[in-house]
C-alpha cells in the first residue's frame, strides 16, 4: 500500500493524480538529515573529542566557562550575521560595527560628562541608525552588499581612527570608571556569575538568549518566512507579496543591534577602547555562519547552526592553548574547519534531495 494520499483534483496528462508533497511521510532520519546544522554538530564533537584527547586541562570545569566566553564573544555577532545570509546578503562592517558602538558610547559620555546610560543610549541610536544605511543603500542602489559593507567598513575604520585621535588626542578612550551609572551598566554589559565553582560571563546569557529569539523568528513568524523566501530569490518573493526591502533593512538593523550589544560589553569589560579594534572580525563572524551550514547564495540555514559555529570557534581557540601549541596555527585550523564543514554540509544536502 502506497505511503502517500492523493490530493483529489485534476489528473495529469498520463492520468495519474498529483501528490502533495507536504503530504508525504518524512521519516525521523530524513528530518536530522534536513537540518542545516547536522554537519556544524558533526564537527564540534570531533573537535571535543579531539582537544578532550590532546589537551589534559580542557575537560577541567574551569575550562568550560573560558571556552564558552570564547564561543559567546563570537556568537552574538555571528546570529544576526546568519539570519542575513540567509536573507542572502552580507555585512562586512559588522566587526569595525562592534568598535564603533563602545566608541560613542566611551566618548559621548566623557566629553558630555553625562550619566553612562545617556552615552549607551546614544550609541544604540547611532548604531541603529548605521544598520539603517547599510540596508537603504543597497536597496536603493541595487549595489551588491559586499560593496555597500566594503564602503561602510572603510568609512567606520576611518571615523574610529580619526574622531578618537581627534577628541581625545590619542588612538583610545578615556577611562570612564569613575562615571556615575558605569558600575549599573558592567552589571548589564559584562558581569560574571559563579555556578558551582566556574565563572561564567554575561555574555554566555546574552548568546543564547539570541540564539532561541532567532530560531523562533525564522521558524514561528512571518518575518522568518520572508527571510527564507528573499534569500531563496527576490524577484520570485516580492511576486508573491514579500516586502523585500523592509525586510532587507530588518536584517542589517538585526546586525546593528547586536553589535551595540557586543561594543557595550567591549567598553564596560576593558573602561576603555582602542580605535583600531575590530577589523578581520566580521570574517570570523561570517564564518561561523558558514560552518553552522549557511549557504553563500543564501535561502539556507539556521540560528543554532551559527551558535554550533562559534562554539567551534571557542572550542579551538581555547583547545591549542590547553595543548600548549603555539598559537599560529589556530587560523590554519579555523580554514580547515571551513572547509571540511561546507564540504560536509553540501554532500548532507545532496543526500538529503537525492531521497526525496
């Protein structure tokens, strides 16, 4: 007996009904396999099991809390930074994006001599309103993103340089420690808890937090369907009443925002910021993404598959220390790890539509 119904309705030109494929059986395998993430969490184990076995100190309590920060330092970035490449586009000024935010935060409150919170504020503002013109632009100017980023990459590089030299006369902020509302804010931005005798950063909370609001955007609302189907193809989206646009813009505010996030935690950990922070990052963001099983082309992934990216990303980070390596080797893996997981990624897909 066939495991499929036939949808009644007219027959084709043999005469054999039409089946909905939403109507067919999908077993428990074939749903693991659809996911974006299964080559993501293929490889982290491997790098567990790998660092487990090379690195005696990386299995210690203490270790999880570091690698986790590791991983979390990347992965709020890297969540906003997959939805819009599934949303088929890129932002290659979110790492500089970062810089900027605990910047004007940084300066705006010391020159002001205003409460912390007025400079937080102000930065969220601006790095909103950044976010904003990433996305007008390359509505407007149907410029692919990867120059519309390029430019506004180069523009934030250049302000961070030279409004920081200019107001405070060298290449960092002043320290704002001292400034009423700084300690309130720490506790928001860059506090740690201790659970069980392993501290554990703020950051980590922040993280997942985005982590499940992402997954519940893409699968549960209408804006995760419009992020699918502009990614999938825009023209074909905006035929069936897609707001392309607005939801391009969306996605680069998502980015922004997330990047106000990350800068707070830049300025309220350290009192103050060095200007030239922050380039390169939007790459390691990217790249998370890309081994958590997002497509270049876009229309493909997942939230968690970000999250498993960067907890890869922690996870060697951390490990060749543990081991002792030295340290120039972690990009050499990071390229490898690239590698391997597109590579796994697409042959999973491939398996996946040769079954259907």
């Amino acid at each position: 007996m066939s495991s499929t119904a036939p949808v009644s309705g007219p027959s084709g030109p043999s005469g054999i009904d039409h089946v909905d494929e939403r109507l067919l059986r999908t077993t428990p395998l074939k749903k693991l396999l659809a996911r974006p993430e299964l080559g993501s969490v293929v490889g982290a184990i491997a790098v567990f099991v790998f660092f487990s076995v090379a690195a005696d100190s990386f299995l210690n309590p203490s270790s999880l809390g570091t690698v986790l920060y590791a991983a979390s330092t990347i992965g709020i970035m890297a969540v906003p930074v997959a939805l819009l490449m599934i949303g088929g586009e890129f932002d290659l000024s979110a790492g500089v994006m970062v810089t900027s935010s605990a910047l004007i935060s940084s300066m705006f409150s010391y020159q002001m001599t205003a409460n912390v919170w007025v400079g937080v504020g102000v930065s969220l503002l601006v790095t909103l309103a950044i976010g904003v013109f990433n996305g007008f632009m390359l509505t407007r100017t149907k410029l692919p993103s990867f120059i519309i980023t390029l430019g506004t990459f180069l523009m934030l590089t250049g302000l961070n340089l030279g409004l920081t030299k200019l107001i405070s006369g060298t290449v960092s902020t002043k320290t704002i420690a001292d400034m009423e509302g700084f300690d309130s804010a720490r506790k928001l931005f860059a506090s740690q808890v201790t659970i069980g005798g392993v501290e554990f950063k703020v950051t980590i909370l922040w993280w997942l937090g985005l982590v499940a609001l992402a997954t519940w955007i893409l699968l549960r609302t209408r804006f995760g369907n419009w992020i699918f189907a502009v990614g999938g193809g825009a023209d074909a989206a905006r035929a069936v009443g897609v707001p392309v646009y607005r939801t391009k813009i969306g996605l680069y505010m998502g980015v922004a925002f997330c990047a106000w996030i990350s800068g707070q935690h830049l300025l309220f950990s350290f009192d103050v910021v060095q200007s030239g922070e922050g380039v390169g990052n939007e790459l390691i963001y990217i790249i998370a993404a890309v081994i958590g099983g997002c497509l270049i082309t876009g229309g493909y992934g997942s939230a968690i598959g970000s999250a498993v990216g960067a907890l890869i990303f922690g996870m060697t980070s951390k490990g060749i220390v543990y081991a002792e390596w030295n340290p120039d080797w972690f990009k050499f893996f990071l390229g490898a790890m690239l590698l391997l997981a597109t590579l796994l990624n697409a042959w999973i897909r491939k398996r996946v539509e040769a079954t259907k």
